[in-house]
C-alpha cells in the first residue's frame, strides 16, 4: 500500500518545544511542512527551537495554536489534558485545524475538547527515544508510530507517518496505556538495567564496562527479539543454585543498590523458566529460598555510618 503525503504546505505549530516536539516538528519542515511557531519555556526547549526551527516564530501556545494548520501537542502526559481544554476554550483552537499529540498514554478522549469547536483530532506517538537534537531525525526513518484517530482521520494519520518516514501502528483507544506501559518497560527500564551492570562491572574491576556489555547485551536483545524465552540463558534456566547464591552475596557487599532489581528480574526470570519446563519445581523452590534470604538479610543490615 502507498501513502500520498499529507495536503502540502500546511502551517506547524508545536507546544511544547520538548526533545520530541522539536524533532518532529523539523522532520515535518523537511517533508515541506513549514513551523511557524513554537512554544518552550525552559532553556533547553528555548535552545532547540534555535538549532532545529530556525524559521518559527517563538509564541505563548494560544498564538501558536491561532496560526497554524496542523497543531502539534507534545507536552508531558500529565500537562496535556489542561494544556488541550485551555487552548480550547481560549478559542485558539479552530474548526477544521488538525490536533496531534505525541504522548503514548494517552489516546483521542483527552482530546475531545478540541473534537467539540471541530477540529479533527488524532495521537500519533513515535516508539522512539529522543536525544532532542538533528541526531534522531535519521532515526525516524522506519520508527513505529502507535496511531489512534477516529475513521474520518485515519488516512491523514498513515499519511503524516509516511510524510515523516515512519510506519503506522493502530492502537485501540482503550489500549493505549498498555501500548505505553509496553514501550516503557522495555526501553526505560532497560537503561537502568544496563546501567546497574555497568555498575556492578566496575566494582569488579572492569576499565570499560560499556564495551564488556556491548557485544553480549546485542546478541541476548536480537536473540529476546526473535526467539522470546527461548533465548533464556544463565544460572536461573540452568537452575545453579550455588550461583545464584554467590551472585547475591556479592552483591550485598560489593553493589547494594542493585539487590532489589536483580531479585525482582530473577523472580519473573525463575517464573518464565518453571513454567516451560527447564527449571525443576525443586530447584526452584532453592533459588526463591536464595532469593528470599538475600532480602531478608539486606533488610536487617544495619544502615552504613554517616560523618558529619
């Protein structure tokens, strides 16, 4: 299926100068959709909007919202529904203008201020991590956005992905903070995990934990991507209680902060392998002791000294 790109020369108008607002709103200007204006008020959205909008007009968000044809909302999840009932009941908001959010959370209702003086509303989140600099414009090219928007809206929805190089995912309104929770956990969650590592390999010993993971943490994520839980390795699936062990109190004495992670992950880890059938009920029973006795014993700790 091809996709015409989206009426030419509409006028963009972003609130919400963020890391994502601004990368989009330039992919969209290079797709010959031009910014006019732009709302940011920290220093860093001030910042952005002079490397990557040079050409828009920076507005408060209801001049903004005035002067464009395609308005694009990408402020915090929490802020948007008083963000979008503001701008429409200041009338900056009009009949026929195009409404996008970005946030994943959310889906068309928080939009229904802006449905209600007509204008045509649709979420368009980017499955993106974003640097908020021209580093993550190339990045959009095949990026995945999860789509909701009523059936009046929909070709408009697939056109404005096209225009920006991505690939539609319809999400069902009701599902949206599932699709979100999804992208959250395996992306932000990440971070910390690979971070912890890198932490436990420098209290090892390790000069550049970053290149000790790099090699292993590609093959197990390919691996995860394709094969699921059968690309389960390590003493949890082998069922090496000693290990698990030995992990545990290392990491009592030489990495505390990472204790509770690991036995969380462990736990969902023990729980995937039992219920395929590679970890005998038996054995299993020993790790979760394992793991029970590692808490237990991190908790009746006495807490470190302080010195003033």
């Amino acid at each position: 299926m091809t996709h015409r790109p989206p009426p030419s020369g509409l006028r963009v108008g972003v609130v919400g100068a963020g890391r994502v607002g601004a990368v989009l709103a330039a992919a969209l200007e290079a797709a010959g959709h031009p910014v006019v204006a732009a709302a940011g008020e920290s220093d860093a959205s001030r910042r952005r909007i002079a490397e990557l909008l040079v050409q828009a007009r920076h507005e408060k968000p209801t001049s903004v919202a005035r002067g464009c044809d395609l308005l694009l909302l990408t402020v915090p999840d929490d802020m948007l529904p008083n963000v979008v009932a503001m701008l429409a009941a200041s009338g900056a908001i009009h009949e026929g203008q195009y409404v996008v959010h970005t946030s994943g959370r959310h889906g068309l209702a928080v939009l229904d201020p802006a449905a209600a003086v007509g204008a045509r509303v649709l979420a368009m989140h980017p499955a993106m991590t974003f640097t908020g600099t021209a580093v993550d414009l190339p990045r959009l090219s095949g990026c995945v956005f999860g789509l909701t928007a009523a059936p009046a809206e929909r070709a408009f929805a697939e056109e404005l992905v096209a225009a920006l190089g991505g690939r539609p995912m319809w999400v069902a309104e009701e599902m949206r903070t599932l699709y979100h929770a999804a992208l959250a956990h395996g992306a932000n969650h990440l971070v910390t995990l690979v971070t912890e590592a890198m932490e436990m390999l420098t209290a090892a010993g390790a000069g550049d934990p970053a290149a000790t993971l790099r090699p292993l943490l590609a093959a197990a994520l390919d691996n995860a991507l394709v094969q699921g839980d059968a690309a389960l390795t390590g003493p949890i699936v082998r069922g090496d209680v000693g290990t698990v062990r030995a992990h545990l109190a290392d990491l009592v004495a030489n990495a505390p902060q990472t204790l509770g992670s690991y036995v969380a992950l462990a736990r969902a880890t023990l729980d995937r392998a039992v219920t395929d059938g590679r970890v005998l009920p038996i054995r299993a029973a020993a790790i979760r002791r394992a793991l029970d006795q590692a808490v237990d014993a991190a908790a009746a700790a006495p807490a470190p000294r302080t010195t003033l």
